[in-house]
C-alpha cells in the first residue's frame, strides 16, 4: 500500500510582481531582444562545444548579426531590460522656424474672421501689411495653421473631437469573452439606471458582485464621471480593491472615473457597444 503526499518544491523570486510587470510594459520589439539575450545566458552554452556562453551560436539561432548582439547586450549590462527600447531618433539640432510670433498673430486673426480661408490666400493678405521679402512661403503658413491647431470651423472642431474620443476608445480593455467570478469580490459589474420622480429625476450608480449577488448603490442628481467616481469609490469600500470593473460606454465611465480607476490599479473592462448581452 502506497502511503504518503506528492511534494512541490516552490521558488519564491523577491520583488516578482514588479519585475513582470516591467516585462509587460516592453514593446515588443524589446521583448524580442530581452528573448535574444536570455537564451544567451540560459541556454548558449548547453550547444556550445566547450560548455560555455556562445555569441556565434545565439546570433546563428535567431539569424542577426554579431555586431547587433553586441550593441544590446552592451545596453543590457548597463540599463537593464528598459534599457532595449528604441531610442528617439529625431536630430538633436533642429532647424528653427524663420517667421516671428508677430506672423502667428496676423495668420490667427484671420483664420478667426474667416476659417475657411486657404494658407494661399491668408498670404496674399499678409503682403498687404509686410514687407514681401518677410512674408513666409505658402507652405509655411499652412505648417503654422497646423502646429497651433488654428481650426475654428464647427464642424472641424467636432471631427477632430471625434478622433480624439475614437483614439481613447481604441486603447479600452474589452470584457473577455466567456469572462465568469468563480469567487466572491472578483468580478463586480457597473451600470446606471433613471429614477423618474415627480419633481426630476435622479440617477443610481449601482455596483453588482457577479458571484454573490451583493449591491452597492450611490443616488446623484447628474450621470457625470464624477458622480461614476464617487460611486467606484463606495464600491473599493465594499469590496477591496482586487475587484475587476466591468462597465458599458456611458458617460459616468469615463474621464474621472476611468482616470481614477488607473490610479487605483483597478481592472477596468469595457462592453462592446449595443450588445446589452456583455453585461
């Protein structure tokens, strides 16, 4: 008869949640050099003939050039992981602009009076006031328009808010599909609901524990984000803060209440748009 209890050996790494989560925030690029090194240190020298570290052997694996390990492996050494990201490549003495500010406020103004006007035709006019020999070219009154956002139409005022909002959405963690609590404090689910009254109307900012079914409920007289914050607020009181936040795209999910739930370190999940069915 058998007796007795399978044993696992468990290795703790000191400070092992920080160092992941570096790993994490590297691009992929960097992720794939940090790879290129790793396997040199752990595993070049297992295929080395004589047992030890091997550069030839890595460069041949991975297909890149001696020269190209050198210059991150050098990186490594002195910065560490953060140390393989991509520098910035732009010069480090860039040509300054000719015109004056003097150029900016005349090109603003009118774009103000009239902010369908062309750079072409904004500089005919500065030659009205200035010398011809002062007046930048085309082009450059185009790039100043462009560089100080000198965009006063109402309907490109709403695009360029469009494409703003639509940049932030894009950058939103989906629910994941199928995503289930299997314990209690997990998965809380966020949502507003009306109160119609005789005299107004009120709104419920309402957080439910997926598992257990337990309910937090904050009554504000607006759907603003920070009315939504101040309930995530009572809702980290309840529940703790290893909660995950699963909200569709109203109002009260965004700007204060998103910026406060990425201080806090909180999980926030976002619904697909129209499908009711996510939350």
């Amino acid at each position: 008869m058998h007796t007795g209890c399978p044993t696992h050996i468990i290795t703790r790494i000191f400070y092992q949640k920080k160092l992941a989560e570096g790993i994490e925030k590297l691009s992929e690029e960097s992720r794939r050099r940090l790879k290129i090194i790793d396997w040199y240190r752990l595993n070049s020298q297992k295929h080395s003939p004589d047992g030890k570290k091997n550069v030839t052997l890595t460069c041949r694996h991975f297909g890149i050039y001696r020269s190209e390990f050198y210059r991150w492996w050098e990186r490594y050494q002195k910065g560490g992981p953060r140390a393989l990201e991509n520098k910035s490549r732009s010069p480090k003495n860039k040509r300054q602009p000719l015109y004056n500010m003097k150029i900016v406020s005349l090109v603003r103004e009118i774009r103000k009076y009239a902010p369908t006007w062309s750079a072409k035709k904004i500089r005919r006019i500065l030659t009205w006031d200035i010398p011809e020999k002062d007046v930048p070219s085309i082009a450059t009154v185009g790039r100043i328009i462009k560089k100080y956002k000198m965009f006063y139409r109402a309907d490109i005022i709403a695009r360029h808010k469009r494409q703003k909002t639509a940049g932030k959405a894009a950058k939103r963690k989906r629910k994941p599909y199928n995503l289930r609590a299997t314990k209690p404090d997990e998965i809380i689910e966020f949502d507003m609901k009306h109160i119609n009254l005789p005299g107004g109307k009120l709104y419920a900012l309402c957080g439910i524990d997926q598992f257990t079914r337990r309910s937090v409920v904050h009554i504000a007289t607006s759907c603003s984000s920070l009315c939504g914050k101040k309930a995530l607020q009572k809702i980290k009181e309840k529940f703790g803060s290893s909660i995950i936040i699963v909200n569709d795209n109203g109002s009260e999910n965004m700007d204060k209440a998103e910026e406060w739930l990425a201080s806090e370190k909180i999980t926030q999940y976002w619904c697909r748009p129209h499908q009711p069915k996510d939350k």
